[in-house]
C-alpha cells in the first residue's frame, strides 16, 4: 500500500515569510501529483498538477517540485499572506484511477 | 471552469432515514468518486466509478451504495443512516479519455452531514 506523509503536520510562519510544505511517497510509479488546499469545512481547491515527467510547476506565488527517485514533493509559497491559511495536501495518481491523499499540512499564517 | 457540484452544504438526518448524497460534473468526465473525510483518518475512499452503470467498491463501501445512470450525476446513497457516518463528503471526478491515466482530478465543495 502506498504511503504518503506530509511533514510538519502543522506550521505556522509569520506574514511575509516564505515557507516549503513537504510530501514524502514510498512508490515512485506515479502519473501525477497534485497540491490542493482545503479551508475548514470545504472541499478541496487544487493548486498545482506535476506530471510523472516534469520536475516543478509555478502559479503566482506557488511553485511545486517533484523528485521520484527521491519520492519527494515541495510545495514552495512565497511571500505569504494570511488568506493562505488552510490546510495542503499532495494527491498521488498512481494511474488506478484511485487516489492517494498525503497526510496534510495544517498552515497558519500569522499577521 | 471544470465544475463539480455537489447538491448541499449541510445536511441534518435522522438515524435510520434513506439519504441521497448528489454530485454532478460538467466536463464529461468518465471517472467520479465519493470520499468521506473524518478528522484524524484523512479521506477514504467509499466507492468510485469510471463509466455509465459502472461503479467499483473503494476502502469503506459498507452501508453505501451508489448509483450512475448518467455520465455527469453519481449518487451516493445511504440505505439506513447511522451515527457514525456523521462525516464530510467529497465527490470527485477526472478523465480517462482514450486511456489518459495522468490527468487532474477536480473535487466539490463538500457535503456536511449530521446524522442525529
């Protein structure tokens, strides 16, 4: 079975800061992976979508690695702001057309 | 805009009661899901389907069924609703147009059931 963690469990930065949430996988055979985010109470909002063979993707202020042979994902926000406050999460495609969700990271960002 | 909709927010239910979860999507999509989060255990996938008429269990199927007469509406039923499925409720779906296995998945705004 597929494990995918995501460390720290929560983080909180001050305003401004830049900060990398982490996402850790044991099997590399993957399709895709995807960053969302989710605010209490609602569903997830994707944010960035890396293909098996590309190595990062940027949106604005994101910007998401990925490493398989180290079985490793970054997500990188820069500058942040306290509307990024939620909770991310990296989503594995492993082509079963099921997905493995990591273990999320609960962000605070204070003003 | 891919969108996916799920048909409520909120929902308060008596135990026991026969309860429909909706979800539809709008970019002919073949693959749709259902996923229940609950605090601590992340989410879990109850059942998914990838055509018409076609529905797979996920990791949590018992005392759910489904059901997929369309390609955009896939239902989530509750035949006898319990405490303990008291939960948040995620539908998803993605394409596998053609035998595309990379593609990005798109998920609702969430479903808030209390089943009292």
């Amino acid at each position: 079975k597929q494990e995918v963690t995501q460390i720290p469990a929560a983080l909180s930065v001050p305003e401004g800061e830049n900060l990398v949430l982490n996402c850790s996988f044991t099997d590399s055979a993957i399709y895709n992976l995807q960053w969302f985010r989710q605010d209490p109470g609602k569903g997830l909002t994707s944010l960035l979508l890396i293909q098996s063979s590309q190595r990062e993707q940027t949106s604005g202020r994101l910007n998401a690695s990925l490493d398989k042979s180290s079985g490793r994902s970054t997500l990188y926000i820069a500058a942040s702001q306290p509307g990024d406050s939620a909770t991310y999460l990296c989503v594995l495609n492993f082509g079963n057309e099921k997905l493995t969700f990591g273990t999320g990271t609960r962000l605070t960002i204070i003003p | 805009d891919v969108k996916v909709t799920q048909s409520s927010r909120y929902l308060v239910k008596r135990t026991g009661e026969k309860v429909f979860l909706e979800c539809v999507q709008d970019m002919d999509h073949e693959n749709m899901f259902w996923y229940r989060q609950d605090p601590g255990l992340g989410l879990r996938l109850i059942y998914f389907s990838y055509d018409v008429k076609m529905k797979e269990k996920g990791d949590i199927p018992e005392g759910y069924s489904v059901s997929r007469e369309k390609k955009e509406r896939f239902s989530l039923i509750l035949e006898s609703a319990s405490t303990n499925q008291t939960s948040m409720y995620l539908c998803a779906s993605s394409t596998n147009h053609r035998g595309l296995m990379n593609t990005e998945a798109f998920f609702g705004q969430g479903t808030r059931l209390t089943v009292v």
